[in-house]
C-alpha cells in the first residue's frame, strides 16, 4: 500500500487550478529579494510585525505597517495601483496572511511572502538593524550555500 497516494491525485485541471491559486497569493523570499534588487516598480514590501519585532531586524527597502494599522494607514502610506507583498516572521506565524487579507479587502493587489522573515534571513539575504546592513551566514537547509537562489 502507498501511503502518498492512498487518497487519489486530484483530476489534472482540478490540480492546475489549485496551484495557479497558490501562486496567484504566494510568492517566496527569493523572488521577493529578485524583484527588490531589480527596482521592479510600483512594487511594495510590507512588514506586518510591531515595533519590537521591526527594530529587531527588518527587509531593505520594506515598509513598516503593523496589521492592525493597516485599514487607517494603507491609503496614505501606498501608492494606488501598487502591488503589495506581506511578510511577518516566518511560517510559524500566520500575521503575514492576516496582512494580506486586509490589503485585498481594501483592494489592493497583495501576495503573501513564505517563510516571512526568518526564511529571509536563513537564506543569508541582507537584514537592516539598529546596527547598519547585516547578513546571516546562509542555513543550508533552506538554500544552496553556493548561490542566492535554489534555481527552482
């Protein structure tokens, strides 16, 4: 007996559905960092955390929009016809998908970063802190130690 497929693979549409879904709600911290370091315009990186958290370590170049500020503060803070990608501190943490909710109900187009933070920083992508620009050493069980991206 297989214990994989022990319940049958959905229908092949049914499975194309589900993972363009996914992806038309996640992205993950290597595109994040791709798209940060192109300039893609109109791009805006949110950090859902609090203050604490934020001053712990944050994205260059994120914002910083705690969740329960977002309803009050959204219109002010970003640009209309931006693209919003949320992240909080990592999977364990469901803060980044709270974020996001509130960015689609306020209509703005917004994507959910996986891993959050601490994938961020395991994949030894750059951290700004009260000390300056910092980088971890890469977690070589969350990236090639060799390369910024698992070429995936």
């Amino acid at each position: 007996m297989t214990f994989t497929f022990a319940v049958a693979p959905a229908d092949l549409a049914t499975a194309a559905a589900h993972f363009r879904a996914r992806l038309s709600v996640e992205t993950d911290v290597s595109d994040v960092h791709a798209d940060l370091s192109a300039g893609t315009p109109d791009l805006v990186v949110v950090d859902s955390r609090g203050a604490a958290a934020w001053a712990q370590g944050h994205l260059p170049g994120a914002l910083h929009l705690p969740t329960a500020e977002i309803a009050a503060r959204a219109a002010e803070l970003i640009p209309p016809g931006s693209a919003v990608v949320t992240y909080c501190w990592g999977p364990g943490c469901n803060g980044a998908t709270r974020a996001a909710l509130e960015f689609a109900v306020l209509g703005y187009p917004v994507k959910e970063m996986l891993g959050g933070f601490e994938y961020w920083v395991r994949e030894g992508l750059p951290v700004v802190t009260e000390a300056g620009l910092t980088r971890r050493p890469v977690d070589d069980l969350t990236a090639p130690t060799a390369t910024i991206t698992c070429d995936c």
